[in-house]
C-alpha cells in the first residue's frame, strides 16, 4: 500500500476519501490549503500526492511544479483533481508533471483504480533489467516528461546496437549477455568518465538504449561513446573476426552470411530550438530520427535539428 498525500479544499470530501483510502490499507495525510502542502510533502515524504487543482492561497498546479522540481520529491506520483473537466485544464496538469487526473465528481472505485495503476507503474519504473540492471521504457518517459515540465532544455539520444542480432546468432545466449552486459556498464561508466552527473540511462530491451542529457552535455556524451565503443568493441571478438571485419552468421532461414562488427547507431532530438509537450512527441520524431542514423563500418550520430514539425 501507499503513503499518499491528499491536498483538498472541500473538507467533507477529503475526510470521506481520507476514510475509504485508509480502508484500503494506505496511509493518508491530509491538508486542505496549498499554502504549506509542499512543505508538508517534504516532510511525510509522500508515495502518490492527490492534489486538487483549485486551492486557495497555493494551486495544484504550482504545488506539482514544486514536486517535480525538487530532487528528492520529483519521482513521486501525482493525481490532479479537478472539478472543470475541461481538456485545457486537464492538458495543462499534464503538462505540469501530474501523471493521471481525476474530474470530480468520481466514483471513489475510480480513485482506487487510477491509485492500483498508478502504484504499478511506479514499481515497474524502480525496476531494473535483469542483466544490464538499467531501468526500462516506463522510467525513462516518465523522466523526459518530468524535464519537460520543469522547463528543462534537455536531448534524448536514442542508441541502437546495429548487427546485434548477427552478433548474438554467431555467439549465442552467452554471447547476448556479454554484449548487453557491456553496454550497460559502459554507459553509466561514460557518464561517470565525462564528469556528467545530470543524465540517465535507460534498456528499452534488447539493442535499444535511450540516454537523456543537457543540451550542454549531448554532443561531448555521444562523441566519447562512439570513441569508446569503436575502440573497446573489440574485446568481444576474436582476432581473427578483428582482421576479417565480420562474424559469420546462419539467419532464420539457415543461409549463412557475413556480418559486420557491431556500431552504434545514434539518433538525437532535443527541444533548443522547438518546443515539446510530452515524451510521447519527443519519441514520435526519435522513431525518424533513428533510420538517419545508418553505421557503414563505425559507429554514427544524426541530431535532429529542425525548427518546427514538417
């Protein structure tokens, strides 16, 4: 069960809810002001934060904005509670970092429901991969909307591993782990190495990993793991592979084949020059960004640097 914290000017209703919450085994705090209700969240250290929109002195959406800017705070989940219903308001709460929205009035079964999966989503985002020990697709988009509510100019660097697949048909399931092994050591190690302490490091699964990054730090990051990757890439091969520049491989339909050694292929898109609501955008235009970026022997990087949506 959760702690939550319910922030709610109607004092009828935040008793009622308080009740039916604690009922369901969750621990509940409760203030009916804004003025205070981040303090108090610093305090109590809250799992989820119920947060009415409209509260007099401080708002919700203010209140989230604090949450989400505060490096202790901002993993924590938030509901918006709203009794305008309208898709402005609710975008707009969105967009201030709340992870769902509740329009009054609700059916309490319907705050139990968005609770239950909201709770699931936050221990699948503490999740870790059982081999690269990275967090997953869920972290990472919940950690771009989180930036973009704080207003922060941020990159997302989508890292394709090209010919893993050949890699892992040559080397088999020993093979796969020692590859994925390596690049989760490698990323974090690189961020460590190029004096990054703001980024983070996510396994989408399989060859897929996602890095985001200041606009300060993107180019000097993807620069180095290039390098570094082309260079120590090597100790997964034998020399003779080294010397012959491919692995030889049985595809799907038993035909044998060459294959190249392992790069990466790089795709970057960050908001310095356009505006981005969401994760979900920002990886939309990644999914194009991506076939830009094709290695032909080394690792290769193609930043997106468009002005407007075309």
């Amino acid at each position: 069960m959760s702690k939550i914290l319910l922030v709610d000017d109607d004092t009828d209703l935040a008793d009622l809810l308080k009740a039916k919450l604690v009922a369901e085994g969750h621990d509940v705090v409760t203030t009916n002001t804004g003025e205070g209700a981040f303090e108090l969240a610093k305090q109590t250290k809250p799992d989820i934060a119920l947060l009415d929109i409209m509260l007099p002195g401080v708002t919700g959406y203010q209140i989230c904005r604090r949450i989400r800017k505060d490096p202790e705070l901002y993993p924590m989940g938030v509901i918006m509670l709203t009794a305008l219903g309208e898709e402005p308001e609710v975008v707009h709460g969105l967009e201030q970092g709340a992870d769902d929205y509740l329009v009054k009035p609700f059916k309490l079964e319907k705050l139990i429901e968005k609770l239950g999966f909201l709770g699931g989503l936050l221990e699948g985002i503490h999740g870790r991969n059982g081999i690269t020990h990275l967090p997953g697709t869920d972290a990472i988009k919940r950690e771009v909307n989180h930036r973009l509510a704080r207003g922060t100019s941020i990159a997302v660097c989508y890292i394709d591993i090209a010919h893993f697949k050949p890699y892992c048909a040559a080397k088999g399931r020993e093979g796969q782990r020692r590859a994925l092994e390596f690049m989760g050591k490698l990323l974090p190690a690189l961020m460590r190495n190029t004096g990054i302490y703001e980024g983070f490091v996510a396994h989408m699964g399989g060859e897929h990993f996602v890095v985001l990054l200041t606009i300060e730090d993107y180019e000097r990051f993807c620069t180095a793991l290039v390098d570094t990757f082309d260079h120590r890439i090597r100790e997964l091969y034998t020399p003779q592979e080294i010397n012959q520049g491919h692995v030889l491989a049985t595809d799907k339909k038993g035909r044998e084949g060459k294959y190249s050694l392992m790069a990466l292929s790089i795709g970057v898109v960050h908001n310095q020059n356009r505006e981005f609501k969401s994760a979900k955008k920002m990886f939309e235009v990644l999914a194009q960004v991506r076939q830009m970026a094709q290695p032909d022997g080394k690792s290769v990087i193609f930043v997106d640097r468009r002005r407007s949506d075309r």
